[in-house]
C-alpha cells in the first residue's frame, strides 16, 4: 500500500489578476456541475478537491473595509 504523506499545517492567500480569477472559477464550477473533483495549484502546492466538498460564503465587515469569502472545506482521507 502507498504512504501518504504527511500534510502540513498551511495558511496562505494568493492574489490574481481577474482573467486568471475568472479562469479558474469556470473550472471549479464544471467541476462541481459535472460532479468532478477540482485540481488546482496555489502557491506552488497541488490541491485536488473533491466532488463532495461543503461549500459557503462568508462577509466580514469592519469599520474601513469588507470581505466576501468563498470557502470549499472538506475531511481529509485516512
């Protein structure tokens, strides 16, 4: 049997220029229509996020600016 390796804790954010943004919004959503796992690279670190992944959308708002959050989570396998 294959060794997963280990998973690191990992906080970042990537900036995108629209196109780019625009680009790989489309393919989440035929990914997620298509009931497809979606593979995406950020920061140089491959991510593959499955069909069934919980999706919800966050605002915060403070007192000089506000924030809208898309956020797919989902449980690791064991």
């Amino acid at each position: 049997m294959a060794k997963q390796r280990k998973k690191h804790k990992r906080d970042i954010e990537k900036n995108y220029p629209v196109d780019q943004f625009v680009k790989k919004l489309r393919r989440l959503a035929d990914c997620l229509e298509q009931g497809q796992k979606f593979r995406i690279q950020v920061a140089g670190e491959s991510i593959s996020i499955p069909a069934t992944v919980v999706i919800n959308i966050e605002h915060e708002r403070g007192a000089s600016a506000e924030e809208v959050e898309f956020q797919l989570r989902w449980l690791h396998k064991k």
